[in-house]
C-alpha cells in the first residue's frame, strides 16, 4: 500500500469503531494536521458535524452535546495551542461528569520537541483532568495497527461512558502527506461489541440503609444535580415510598414537572429558610440522604456542617465520594436505579410533625417569593417572571455567579415541563453560551433560553461565531449590571477602596451591535416595566435580550425578600 492508503484506511478505522461504540456527533475546529480525521469524520454519513473556529468554544459546544445527549461528543483540533485551547472545557467535563471524547492531532515524533513550528508537548496534555490519556501509533501497514486502533477507540469510548462520566484524550501523530481517499463504505470492524455494567449497591449497603431509615424519627433527602442520563422516576417511587421531605436543587429537575402525589414533600425554598436560626432549630435532623451533587446553597451547607445529624448517607456513582462540607458518616456506591424502588423501607417511625414544619416554612417562603416582583423591580422579578411565564417544554441553561442562585431562589415548584442545566463543575463563567448553544443543538424539539450576566457574556461572545456555521435557535437573555453583581453580596463589597477596579469591574459597554454584527434579534428591556417583552414571539431564531440593571439595587431588593421571609418565620 502507498502512504495516501495507509492513512486513509487508519483513519476509516478510526472512525467506524467511534460510530459503533455509540458516536453520534463531531465539533471540528479547521487545522491542517488534523486534516485526514476531517476528511474522514466530514464524508461519513450519520454522523452530525459541527464547526467552531474558535477552539476554546468548540470544546463547550461539545460539551453542550454530550450534557444534553448524555453521550460521549468527539471533539477534533489540529497540533499546537489548538489543543490547549480545550483545557477549561476538559476541566468542567471532568468535574460535571460529562462524557467527551477529545482528539488532537499532533506532528510526528520526529517533529516534537527540535523546534518545528506548531508543536507542543501533547502527550498526557491534560493530565489528570481526564479520565484516561491514549497515544495512538503513527499510520503504518503493520498487521498489529488497525486492530489497535479499533479497540483503543473501544476502550476510551467505554471509559467516557462508565460511571462517572468524563473526558477522555487521544493524541494522534500524522506525517506529510496528510491527503486521503474518500471513502462511501466504512472498514468492516472486527470488534464487536462492548458491554458496560451498572453500578449498584451491595447487600450490605442496602440493608444499613434500610435499618438506618427505619429507625429515624426526623430526616429528609437532599437531591442536587444527578447523572446525566438519570431517570427521575425512580427519584419520584423513592420520595413516595418514604415520605420524607426533599429539598431540592433547581438542577436536580425535581422542581418541575412534579406529581401531584409528591408536591407535599418538595422544599424548594430552603435556602432562604435555613438563613432563620429559629427554624434551623425546629427542623434538626437525624438523617440526611443526599442523591447527586452538593447543591450550591451556602446556607445548607452551614446548616450541615453545624447540627451534624447522626446519618447522613451519600449515594455517588463515584466512589470518590464529593462530601466539601466533610459531614457524611455512610457512603453508598451506586447509580440511582431500580434498587431504591425496591427497597424495603417502614417509615412509620418518621414524625408527621417534621414534614409540617418543613411544609408551613415552605409555604410561608413561596407566598412570599412569589409576590416578589409586586414589591421589587430587580434581576430576582425578572427571573420570577422569567420561570413563570416560560413555555411548556422548555430548556432553561444559566451562567454560574448569579443567574443560577436567582434560578434557585425564584424557581418554585411547578407542574410545567421546564428543565434547568448550568455548568457547574467548576462553576466558571467561562464557555457558558458556547455550552448552551452546543446543548440546544441536541434538543431542536424544545424552546431554549440562556439566562446569563454581561461580563460572562462578553467571556464567551465568540460562542457566536458557531451560528455562522450551523443553524441554531437560542433566546439569549442578557443582565448589564456592568459588570460583577454577584461580588456586591460579598464581604469584598464593604471595602470600598479598589472594589470597584478589582471586583466590579464595570465595562460601560451594551450589546446591540453584537446582535447587529452576528444578524442576531435585538431586544432592549430598560426596566421591569418594558419586562413582557421577554417572551415575544421571535422574528429570528436567535434573538438577543438585553435588560438593564442595577448591581445595588439587585442586593437591597434581595435582602429586603430575605428580611420578609425571616420576619414571619419569626413570628
């Protein structure tokens, strides 16, 4: 075979072990090494093909895919500061537990480290932030390459997927010439088929925990963001079986679409509970059983960290278990399954009165969250007029820093099918509307809105360079405060000197012409009164809302919801 074959078949056979390992999707960034992969992944069909010249971007699009898919997306640069443009990405994939599969092309060996330009060190580039790192040989005809290959590709598709979910890296050399044959039909492959097994709890697990619920008196559930690909009706028979009450994150999507039958149990509002010491008194708990992440409450945390119940069980399908606030004393190792319908839990010795204490804080909170935007005309009225007013069957993403805490303060329980994500691995404000844009693309069957600050805006406003490439449809919703807001509820904010420079950072800048430059709809809302335009049908499908606030307002009309909520607990 001459060389244009050899590479040609390898890169084939890269390709269909992906697609039969489950494959589905590829973000491309242009680059000349990476030029026989392109060729490849671009004439292959049912493969979806996305394009990002922007690599740092390219990387959180893939991420959007694979949050909204819960499937491993592939992601492909050429050698080079290409490659290294991945890392925040790789970094949030590796700490939300995304699947991603992430290729860079790279020179030869020959080519690394003698000064030849656009090589770097590749190998092991990402160290630990993925899962598993794989050099792949240099295209030859020797008998051993391709089977190689094939299940080398195998292998770090099955180790993205297995529980938990994460990135993982391969580093593929090419030589000039980088030129292949176009082929209609992928290689036969002589790897068949891989099996992945669940995670699920031992006997023994399973029996502590049934005696331990048992013999509670007073416990509730915490649920914070799950796995991706969770199915939540297993967390609906588990909550209606121990009747229990369950506070729970907005990320965790128990919030909405709740059955009737399990509205009683859901707190949605002890964030702004657990700040009044006389309720945290009156709900002290035996036991705590927390599904998925630690949710971002601080005041939760605190609460934990102060009353230390006697159990508090988490249940992780990482068996580095995530416990920041150092409290548990049982770790489960599981996925949530069938297991917890099946268990075999008495809830009789759990006190009615528990529950209604949890309930009468609940509804005392909600009265008043939900009249908030009568009193206050702030970010916080604008999100409750947001979740209020959205669409069934909508996608809610949100930035990190305020957004999701407004999300969680003002999203309240709900029969509507809305469901909220965010990056909150790392809880960056970096690639926010490249992941947003990237996981809208997955779900084209529902409405899909961004809500998200100026400043994490103008951090990821090459994000839109990718709606140049591909059709997309995404409401963009914009707070200007001009810079910050989230540092004005931080001690940071008593000291005035710098604050401004090192924290609020104003940029004085609005965005009409970024719409204008990227042909985007441009919506200007100037205070709450113009606030109905939020939900306007669009004349395009990408449309940009930008509402103006004001950072200090934004904190006085916050503490002002928490004073009133605190008063009448106290009463």
């Amino acid at each position: 075979m001459n060389e244009r074959e050899i590479i040609t078949n390898y890169v084939y056979k890269i390709v269909a072990s992906l697609m039969q390992n489950g494959v589905e999707d590829v973000v491309i960034s242009p680059g000349s090494r990476s030029t026989p992969l392109a060729y490849a992944f671009a004439s292959t069909k049912n493969l979806s093909i996305y394009r990002q010249v922007d690599e740092r971007s390219a990387a959180y699009f893939a991420l959007g895919i694979a949050k909204a898919k819960a499937k491993p997306v592939v992601l492909l640069c050429t050698s080079g500061t290409a490659a290294a443009n991945y890392y925040p990405a790789i970094v949030e994939a590796k700490y939300a537990r995304v699947p991603l599969i992430v290729i860079t092309a790279d020179r030869p060996h020959e080519l690394r480290e003698v000064g030849a330009p656009q090589a770097i060190n590749q190998i092991s580039l990402y160290g630990e932030r993925v899962k598993w790192s794989a050099e792949f040989p240099i295209p030859d005809d020797a008998k051993m390459t391709l089977p190689y290959v094939e299940r080398h590709v195998a292998r770090g598709v099955n180790i993205a997927n297995t529980a938990p979910f994460g990135p993982v890296h391969f580093n593929v050399p090419f030589r000039e010439p980088l030129l292949i044959d176009f082929q209609e039909e992928l290689p036969e492959q002589t790897f068949q088929q891989s099996f992945v097994g669940n995670v699920a709890p031992s006997e023994q697990a399973k029996d502590v925990m049934t005696t331990i619920v048992n013999q509670t008196n007073r416990g509730f559930i915490i649920v914070g963001e799950l796995a991706l690909g969770t199915d939540l009706q297993h967390m609906w028979t588990f909550i209606r079986k121990l009747k229990w009450p369950v506070l729970v994150e907005s990320l965790s999507n128990l919030r909405t679409n709740v059955p009737e039958d399990c509205e009683q149990y859901i707190i949605s509002t002890y964030d702004a509970l657990l700040k009044n010491t006389a309720f945290k008194q009156q709900v002290l708990a035996d036991t705590v059983i927390r599904f998925g992440a630690q949710p971002v409450s601080k005041f939760l945390t605190n609460f934990l960290t102060e009353t230390l119940p006697t159990n508090y069980i988490v249940i992780d399908e990482d068996p580095m278990f995530r416990d920041s606030a150092a409290v548990s004393t049982h770790f489960i190792h599981a996925a949530i399954g069938e297991w917890i319908c099946e268990m075999n839990l008495d809830n009789t010795m759990c006190s009615d009165e528990y529950l209604l204490q949890w309930r009468k804080g609940e509804e005392l909170a909600i009265k008043h969250i939900s009249s908030h935007p009568q009193l206050e005309k702030d970010e916080g009225a604008v999100v409750r007029y947001l979740i209020e007013n959205l669409p069934n069957e909508s996608d809610l993403f949100v930035s990190s820093s305020m957004p999701i805490r407004d999300i969680d303060t003002f999203l309240l329980p709900t029969h509507k099918d809305i469901q909220v994500f965010a990056n909150r691995g790392a809880n960056g404000i970096d690639g926010v509307m490249s992941t947003a844009i990237g996981f809208s693309q997955a779900r084209k069957n529902r409405e899909m809105y961004l809500l998200i600050g100026d400043l994490a805006f103008l951090h990821d406003v090459n994000a839109l360079i990718t709606t140049r490439y591909q059709q997309c449809k995404l409401n963009i919703i914009v707070f200007n405060n001009d810079g910050g807001g989230i540092f004005s509820y931080l001690a940071q904010s008593t000291v005035k000197e710098y604050y401004e420079d090192l924290f609020g950072t104003p940029t004085a800048l609005r965005f009409a012409d970024v719409a204008k430059m990227y042909d985007i709809e441009y919506v200007q809302i100037k205070d709450f009164t113009e606030v109905e335009k939020l939900l306007e049908p669009q004349n395009n499908p990408l449309r940009l809302i930008e509402i103006f606030t004001d950072r200090q307002e934004n904190v006085t009309s916050h503490r002002k919801l928490w004073q009133r909520i605190h008063e009448e607990l106290e009463q």
